[in-house]
C-alpha cells in the first residue's frame, strides 16, 4: 500500500462522535442502526426519494434487538440526521461508511465524490462485498484513506467486520479504520493482502454453490441444507471456527491427526466448487423452497426469528457487548488490585 500526500486522520479513534453513511439499504441501514447503538450521531445519506421513511422503519425494527445486546451510553435514535446532499452528510463526519449497491462505476464515482466533499483526512470506508479497494479507488484524489470495511449482514447484529486497503491506501488509514472498528464495537479482522470476496465470503460462497448444487441435481431440498447446519456443523461454527473443529476430529493428534486420516478424502467427490447454471428449474426450486421453509412466517418473522437467534448464540457464548463490557471492567479492576 502506497499512498501520496495522504494527512493523517483529524482525531483519533476514540474520539470519535459523528459518523456519515452514506446509501442506506439494508446494509447502510444496518450500519447506521448500529452506530447510533453505539451512541455516536448518524448523518445518513441515501438518493432514493423514500430512503428516510425506511431507514427509520429499519432502525426502529432493529432497536429491539440493539437494546437486547445492550445499548451504549447516550445511545438514542434521535441522534439520526438524514442529510438532503451528499456533500451535507459529510461535512463535519469524523468517520463515513458507504454502502452503495455492488456496481464498479458507481462506487468509483461515489468514492471520488466523497473524497472531494470529506474533511482533509477522514477516512472513507466501503461496506463492498466483493470489489478490491484498488479497483475502487482509481478515479479518487486522495486514494490514500479509502479502505474496505466489509461488514456481514446484518452489521447491527453480526460483529464481523474485515478491514483492507488498497494498492494505494496509506497503511496509517487501514490501522485507523481497525482500530475505529474495534472501538466502535466490531470484532475486526485486518487483512494483510486483497482477496477477492474476502475471508467470510468465499467461505459462505463455497458452501452456497454446493447447496446449489444439491437441490439442482435433486440431492436434497432446501429444508434439508438448511437442517444439516443448523442441526449440525452450525452448533459449532456459532463458537468454534472450521479449522479448530477439524482439529477435534483427530482426537488427542489434533489437526496432524486429523489430516493423516482424513486427508485422503480430499480426492473424494464430496464438493463441487464451480456454480452451476442457474438456469430457470433452479431458481425456482430455490425459490419454492424457501417459500415453503419459511411457511406462515413473513420476512419480518424471520429477520425477528433470526435477530433473536443470534443473541441468544452471543448470550449463551459469553459475548454480548454488555458481557464483554463487564469482563473487561473485572479484568481492569483485578489489574489495579494486583498492581
């Protein structure tokens, strides 16, 4: 990562108070939701002409939630601006997350209108799901505090949040955007290097097209996918990576263990990791099936359904903010005991 003339950010992480976000779908909107639980004051930009009524429809849906994981001090959806202009919404914005939909030339002008119309030195951050900042960055002036902050949806609920530059990203922005992150409430991973996809979505990625597959080739339904993880794998992964369950399977070995027994098993053909065509008789198999999973309950149901399940995974592990806040004081206090 190189970057020119690139001024370092006007505060510090911890100092921040006002965020912009800018594009605010389900992904902006889940951004804002989330800095606002945090207790920052949200200036949201979206060019839709009913963007407003639903950002504040989907905060309001997510407020529940928010207040279950365990609000910030100060916290309040009052603190939500929507800004007429892009240029309003950024201003005075100490940090701006952009969450436009996933179209090259539409970030790349976004991107550069951004670094015109931001204070000397914020940086912009992308919520991208798949584009490099090196691609995204081209047409901007100042390229060197434009970083992908990819979030998984939705980024109020889930903690993930992977951090990477670009070929002209000055490395001072990527560690300040990690570190905002991390204040911020996000559980960060700062990638050393450009991966198409990033980490967490070629995962999901690779499992999505052998679920394709499955149900392309009349192997199983889309209930059954959906019950083979939750029933199975998921329980795990909810608390322990794919790696380290691996290395469980080899007993007292570990993963070497695991590896001189099942290693053989790579050659088997147990994935198939091209997509397949989806054609007509797979969408709507897809499609059906899920309709049919879902039964009675409407999208809200399951976002509701979802929302909860998901604090409950945090609760029972040990990791809902208010939790981690709690452990950390104790920490703290015992430090200061034995100091």
């Amino acid at each position: 990562m190189t970057a020119i003339n690139t001024p370092a950010a006007p505060c510090a992480p911890e100092d921040v108070t006002r965020v912009a976000c800018i594009g605010a779908g389900v992904i902006g909107g889940g951004w804002v939701a989330h800095f606002l639980a945090r207790g920052y004051d949200v200036t949201a930009w979206d060019p839709a002409p009913d963007a407003e009524l639903k950002l504040r429809r989907l905060v309001d849906a997510a407020w529940p939630a928010l207040t279950q994981l365990g609000l910030a001090d100060g916290a309040s959806r009052d603190r939500l601006t929507v800004a007429a202009t892009l240029e309003e919404a950024v201003a005075d914005a100490q940090f701006v997350q952009e969450s436009a939909p996933e179209k090259l030339e539409l970030k790349r002008d976004l991107l550069a209108q951004l670094d015109a119309a931001a204070p000397a030195g914020v940086v912009i951050a992308s919520s991208t799901s798949g584009y490099p900042m090196t691609d995204m960055q081209t047409t901007a002036a100042d390229p060197g505090r434009l970083v992908v902050g990819h979030p998984f949806n939705p980024p109020y609920l889930i903690p993930l949040v992977e951090v990477v530059g670009g070929d002209r990203t000055a490395e001072h922005a990527v560690s300040w955007a990690s570190r905002f992150y991390d204040v911020a409430g996000k559980s960060v991973i700062t990638m050393k290097a450009e991966v198409p996809g990033f980490t967490a979505n070629r995962l999901q990625e690779a499992l999505w097209r052998e679920a394709l597959h499955m149900v392309a080739n009349g192997e199983a339904t889309v209930q059954e996918i959906d019950d083979s993880i939750t029933e199975g794998p998921g329980l795990r992964w909810a608390f322990m990576g794919p790696m380290l369950t691996f290395a469980l399977a080899g007993g007292e070995g570990g993963m070497a263990h695991m590896l001189d027994h099942f290693g053989p098993s790579l050659k088997s053909p147990w994935t198939r990791l091209e997509a397949p065509e989806l054609d007509k008789k797979l969408y709507d198999a897809v499609v059906e099936g899920c309709d049919e999973e879902a039964g009675e309950r409407t999208i809200a149901d399951l976002v509701a359904e979802r929302d909860q399940g998901v604090i409950d995974v945090l609760r029972a592990t040990g990791r809902l903010p208010q939790q981690q806040r709690a452990q950390h004081a104790a920490q703290h206090e015992q430090h200061q005991e034995t100091a």
